[in-house]
C-alpha cells in the first residue's frame, strides 16, 4: 500500500463537514452531479436521523499525500438484517478518486469493522434505509441526476468489480414523456375501475387537512406496497413522523393524488414534485444565502421541464387492476397544466414488472442503470 495512504474515522462536526464536502470537489466540474443540500445531509449521517435507533454506523475518510481522496461509511441495519435473515453490512457515501489502493483501504476498512461485529457479507452502495440513496450507476453517465439518486463517474464500477463484488439488483430509470392527451386505455380502464371498485380520486389543497386525514395512511400503504422489494424494512413510527413532518408540507398538492375505496380508505397514492436537480445545483446544497430562491422557483414550476415520481404505491390486492391508471388520468393534466415534459421514474428494480407495465401506454426512454453489488467476506 502507498506509505502516504491513510484512513481515518469520522470523528466530530469538523470531519463530518470534510466527509460531506468532498464530492463537491471531487465532482466540482460535472454537469450531471447534483450537490445534495448539506443541511439534509447533516440530519441524515447523525443521531438526527430515527435510522439510528436501529442502525450501527461509522464513516471514514481516506487520506492520500495530506489531502482527501476517498470516504466511504459502513452501515449495519438490523432490522433490515432480521427481516432477511441476513448478517449484512452496507456501504453508502462511497466516493473516491480513480486509484484502486484507495477504494480497496475504504472497503476493506468497512469489511472489517463489518466482521467485528459478526457480519458474513457486505453490500451496497446503499443508505440506512431505502429513503436514501442507493445503486451505483452502471448507465447513464451522460444523463443529469436526480436529488434522489447516486450520480458518479464511471471508473466506480471498474473499482468495485475489481474488488471482487458482483451484481445484486439492478435497478432502471425511465424519462416518461407526458403526452398531450390522456392514453385512450387509461381513460377506458379508469372507467372501468371507478365502477367496478366504487374507487375515488381525493384532492388537497391544505397540506395540514392532508397529513391530519391521510398523513399516517399513506406510509403505512408504502410500508405495506414495498414490502416484498430487495432490501426494504417497514419505516417505524418514528421515521414516519420524520417524514411526515419533513417533507409532506413542501409538496405541491396539484401533484399529490390519493385512491380510496367508498369508505374512504387509502388504495393508491401518487407523489410528484418538480424537479430540484437543477436548482440543487444552482444552490450548491447550501439554503442560504441564494439557495432558497432557487428551489422555491422550482418548486413552483416556473420554467421547469421535468418532474421526479417521488411516490407511487396500491394496495397489494389492487395492484394489477388499473389503480396506476386512475392515478395518471388525474395527474396528466396537472403535468400538462404545469408545462412539463417529462417525469423521471427515479429508480425501479428490473424485476418488479408490475411498476414497469404503466408505463406501457407511454412514450418513455430507459435512460439510466444501477446497481447494487456485494460480496461474502
């Protein structure tokens, strides 16, 4: 190993500063990395984060002639672990400079530290939970990000493959073109469902009346939709209280819909935001001084082509029936209303067919690949 290759843990407000800071430098040229904002970040990497009730974490930073080259942060979740009868540990925040001496001292760092407390594999890049980022992009290099998913050079996937890990899901990204009218079959299955279930389509204009009514409900249905997806452990009470408080009152209610049988219970929801990603990279992840401008235009729309489908969850027994096409007669025309032209998916696993199928009745472009790997250890 170079004698001037160092690790070092992550140890107080000063290093945690280093370790969130260093993708902007490392990814200070690229068009297509969107800073995340570093307020976020802080909340998310300590005891801030309701993750951390459950999860073991520790983050390092390597160090190469003096100056940073690489962090990368080691993850036990164990309630993920007892889910899927696994001894797991994750690896997130994985960001290097293109030298293999440095990838390999920051996994091997997080595979023994993983071994010290008995896990049998390591995996990822994936966060505590699936609310945060997860996959390495494997495709897509040329397209901009989303502030909800990893962007990163190419080598990543050269390093990582070198160090002896494989494929362990897959996941792919559609843009979904809005088209000018609602697809004739949305409109037909739409009637069908509407009588046949007694479905409803419920609108808020108060984001208050809509998390007192259907706050709770709603992650209780993603809890119940995402069950079966690789990886994914049920959020507690305290993390949907986080969520709810955090990020439902930001949202632009034109592009929330809700699906409740006739006694109003939550069958579908669907959840869609304008586009941060280049406001993000206007605001450079900081809120001040500028940075709130930038977002709160974008939030509004204002000259935004493109939206992210933050959430889309049915009701497992609904599923395959035509809920997903109740939604989007609805939200087709706010999208049109709005002016965008697009909407990324953000990421889908490749197996699960059932999201991928609606989007069968529109123009869309599988843009982007990622992938999370592992490996025995």
């Amino acid at each position: 190993m170079d004698e001037h290759l160092i690790i070092k843990k992550v140890s107080g407000k000063k290093d945690l500063k280093k370790f969130i800071l260093f993708p902007f430098k490392l990814y200070r040229n690229n068009k297509c990395w969107i800073p995340p904002l570093i307020s976020d970040e802080i909340r998310t990497l300590t005891v801030a984060n309701p993750a951390r009730d459950f999860c073991d974490v520790e983050m390092w930073l390597a160090y190469k002639n003096n100056e940073i080259a690489g962090r990368i942060a080691g993850i036990i979740n164990n309630r993920a672990n007892e889910t899927w009868n696994s001894k797991d540990v994750r690896f997130g925040w994985f960001d290097f400079i293109d030298d293999i001496e440095v990838s390999k001292l920051l996994v091997e760092t997080v595979i023994n530290w993983g071994k010290s407390k008995g896990m049998t594999n390591i995996c990822g890049p994936l966060g505590f939970t699936d609310m945060d980022y997860e996959g390495t992009l494997i495709e897509g290099f040329d397209q901009i990000a989303t502030m909800s998913t990893i962007y990163n050079y190419p080598y990543y996937v050269h390093h990582l493959e070198t160090l002896g890990f494989e494929k362990a899901a897959d996941w792919i990204e559609y843009k979904i073109f809005i088209p000018e009218s609602i697809p004739e079959k949305h409109k037909r299955v739409t009637q069908i469902v509407q009588s046949k279930f007694g479905l409803k389509i419920k609108k808020y204009s108060n984001s208050k009346k809509l998390v007192a009514d259907y706050g709770q409900a709603i992650f209780d249905l993603v809890n119940e939709a995402y069950a079966p997806l690789y990886g994914y452990v049920p959020l507690t009470q305290k993390q949907i209280d986080y969520y709810i408080k955090s990020y439902l009152p930001m949202i632009n209610l034109k592009m929330v819909t809700l699906i409740t049988d006739a006694a109003e219970n939550l069958l579908g929801v669907g959840i869609s935001m304008p586009s941060l990603a280049k406001a993000l990279q206007k605001s450079r992840g900081r809120l001040l001084p500028f940075g709130w401008y930038y977002l709160l235009k974008a939030l509004r729309a204002k000259n935004n082509k493109a939206l992210d489908l933050l959430i889309v969850a049915i009701k497992p027994e609904y599923q395959n029936k035509g809920v997903n096409a109740l939604l989007f007669s609805d939200l087709i025309p706010v999208y049109q209303q709005l002016g965008f032209e697009y909407a990324e998916s953000n990421p889908e696993l490749e197996i699960n067919e059932k999201v991928q199928s609606q989007w069968e009745y529109f123009e869309t472009q599988q843009h982007k690949r990622r992938r999370a790997f592992a490996k025995k250890i």
